[in-house]
C-alpha cells in the first residue's frame, strides 16, 4: 500500500487537472470549450495607423450616445432567449413570460402588469450580439414611455460580440439598469462590459474574462494584429473608463488566452468597480441627493453601502440571500427613507411592496425576510422611532468602517 500512495496521490493531481472547468473557486484560470459559447469577438473594422503614427489617437469606437429613435423593423433574437416579469423573487415566481414577439405592441403588453408596480425583470439567457443590444434599447424605450423606473437585467451568458456589448452597455447607463447574475449563471468575456454598465450589480454567479478574438482580422504577421488589437483595446478602455470601471480589467484581458478563462474572485469584482454600486453614477447621484434627501440620507445611504459589502457578501450566498439580508439590514440605517423611498437602497422591493396588500407583500419578500409576521411588524413599529433617533449617529459611526 505504502507504494501505491504515490500512484494514487498522481492520479487524484491528473483527475483534479482534467476537471479544472468545474472548480468553484474564483481568481483562478481555467480552460473553456470552445469560442462558439461566446467570448469576447471584435468584428468591427479598424483603421491601424502607420507604424510611423503609431501614437495618433485610435479610431473612436460606437459611439456613446444612441439615436433618438428606435428602430422597430422586425428582429428575431438569435442564440438567446428572453423573459420579461415584475417580480423578483425568482426562487418562487420564476422568470416572467418567454417574450417570442419584439414588435412595440408585444413588449408593451408583457409589461403592461408592471407599470402599476413601477419593476421589471428582464431574464436573458445567451450571446451578447446585436439582436440583444436590440432588445435593450426596445425594452428600455418602453419601459420610459410606461414610466416602470426600476428595471433589472437578470442575465446568464458566455459572452459574445465586443461592440454589440458596448452598444448594449451605453443604453444601459442610460436607462438606470440594475445587473443580476444569479448562482448558476455567468457573465462571461463580452459579458462583463454589461456589468460595468450597470447602476448597481449583484452577483452570485461567476464572472471571467479572456482575451479578445479579431474574426474579421487581416493581418499576417504578428505585429500587424497587434495593431488592431491595440485600437480596439482602446475603444474598451474608453468604454470602461466612462462606466467608472477599471481600465485594468482591459490589460488583464490581454494577458489571458482566449482558449481559457480567468475567473474573477469577489475581491477583484469589488476593486475593479464591477460589483455593488456603480462608482460613477455614484458620483452623480451624491449632489442630486444632497438637495433631494439631504446630507444624513447620504451618509445613511454610504455607511449601509460599507455595511452590505463586509455583511452580506460571504462567498456561496446566494442572490435571493444577497437581497434578503441587505432588506433586513437596512433596517438599521432607516430605510427606506420617508422623504425620499424611491432613492433608498434595494427600493425596488419597496415599489412591489407597496403595490400589494399587507397579507401579499410577505410573498413577494425574499425568503430570508418572510418571517416574523405580525409579532415582528409590531416589534419593528415599536423600535421605529428609536431608530430614527439614532440611524444618522450610527452611520456617522460607521463612516470610520464597517
């Protein structure tokens, strides 16, 4: 036996090797099948400078500003699949109705039901390309014109086309998207351009990046792709940087082979400004919230923030436990706020809510916020006016760290 260990020790390594794709960990690299499940593919044409010019400033990329119009000729969403709904407790109500027709009158009446409610949930499962970049500015036009204000995009995908993501992720920043990728689901390659886009971002599932693919490439040498790719390196990072992502995700993604996959552990999510509140729209929103709420909204808003992040974000939560303990927590911060609830953290729960009676809401709560019933909304209307007391104290408190 005593012989056979180091056999058995090498086996289990070899065994370990072959089933790299199935590791769970995150901040680690792994094989992937094959380009056909998505990654990250540039088809646009690029003008390459002369070697001599090299330092001139590239080409831009799509532009960042969408037409005013939209354009309603008939689509058909290729290698994905859509679902619209007003609930968000997926674990219990699933994810919508298939949307099979893309015609105005289609989508209008799928989110008919979620005007009253003021939420939408968007379920796409598949490429990023231009019929998804499509369905974007299509769902979001509609959505404005229905005045539905809070809308998150529940996505599960490999990655697809580079430019139809940032076409995609413009519209998204400018139509105050919350991302979800839930356990089980992925944001892969393309994919992550999505993320960067988002006001908020919650993620369970997995997140990676790889190398850029030039398909429509000419070149022969490898100098000459180079220069393609550095133009479209640039349009990323011009991307990334208006996102108020880090430009160092795009030179990561260099460095990694389109044949494998780095995983991004929370820690990078976090560092690289793709979990969590979008550090650019914060910048925006903090002036504009000042004068509406008020400066102890603000630091509310801030300390529940730092509080959520070393709180509710332990590795194997999942997304429905990710929403469940930042509701029960903002408890302690007095959200939502009575002067300006639609601003509070999470306040899309709180538009469902208030659309329902008291004996439906409990349903449409995440699991982990369900119990208590009427002996706990007695407990809390007692302790209400205490915490109003001292939430502004305890989030100054907290400013120092969580």
């Amino acid at each position: 036996m005593p012989k056979l260990l180091p056999i058995l020790c090498l086996a289990a390594a070899l065994l370990a090797g072959c089933r790299a794709q199935d590791v769970g960990d995150t901040g680690t690299t792994v094989p992937v099948a094959g380009t056909d499940e998505g990654g990250a593919v540039s088809t646009a044409p690029v003008q390459v400078a002369e070697e001599a010019a090299a330092v001139a400033e590239p080409e831009p990329g799509p532009a960042p500003d969408e037409p005013e119009g939209v354009d309603w000729s008939p689509m058909e969403l290729a290698s994905g699949t859509a679902s619209l709904g007003c609930e968000l407790d997926y674990a219990h109500h699933g994810d919508g109705n298939p949307l099979i027709q893309f015609d105005r009158d289609a989508i209008a009446t799928a989110l008919e039901p979620c005007a009253a409610r003021g939420v939408l949930r968007l379920r796409y499962t598949g490429k990023i390309n231009a019929g998804f970049a499509q369905l974007m500015q299509r769902v979001t036009h509609v959505a404005d014109e229905l005045e539905i204000g809070k809308r998150v995009l529940d996505v599960d995908s490999s990655g697809g086309m580079v430019e139809d993501a940032i076409r995609a992720g413009d519209r998204i920043a400018d139509a105050r998207w919350t991302i979800w990728v839930r356990e089980g689901a992925v944001c892969h390659s393309a994919c992550v351009f999505l993320l960067a886009a988002g006001d908020v971002r919650m993620i369970s599932g997995r997140v990676g990046i790889h190398r850029i693919i030039r398909m429509s490439s000419t070149a022969t040498t490898r100098a000459e792709l180079n220069r393609e790719l550095r133009v479209v390196y640039e349009r990323v990072r011009d991307y990334l940087e208006r996102n108020g992502a880090a430009t160092a995700v795009a030179d990561m993604m260099m460095a990694v082979p389109n044949r494998n996959l780095r995983l991004l552990a929370a820690e990078e999510l976090s560092l690289y400004g793709l979990d969590g509140i979008n550090p650019a729209q914060d910048d925006l929103d903090r002036l504009r919230l000042m004068r509406k709420c008020g400066e102890d909204f603000v630091v509310r808003r801030d300390a529940f923030a730092r509080s959520f992040d070393t709180r509710c974000k332990s590795p194997g939560t999942d997304l429905d436990g990710l929403n469940a303990c930042g509701l029960e927590l903002r408890k302690r911060y007095d959200f939502p706020d009575p002067t300006c609830p639609s601003e509070s953290p999470l306040s899309e729960f709180d538009a469902l809510l208030a659309a329902e009676k008291p004996e439906q809401a409990g349903a449409r709560l995440p699991a982990g916020t369900r119990e208590g019933g009427e002996a706990q909304e007695q407990e809390q209307a007692r302790q209400e006016q205490a915490r109003r007391e001292d939430a502004s104290a305890r989030a100054r408190g907290d400013a120092g760290g969580s």
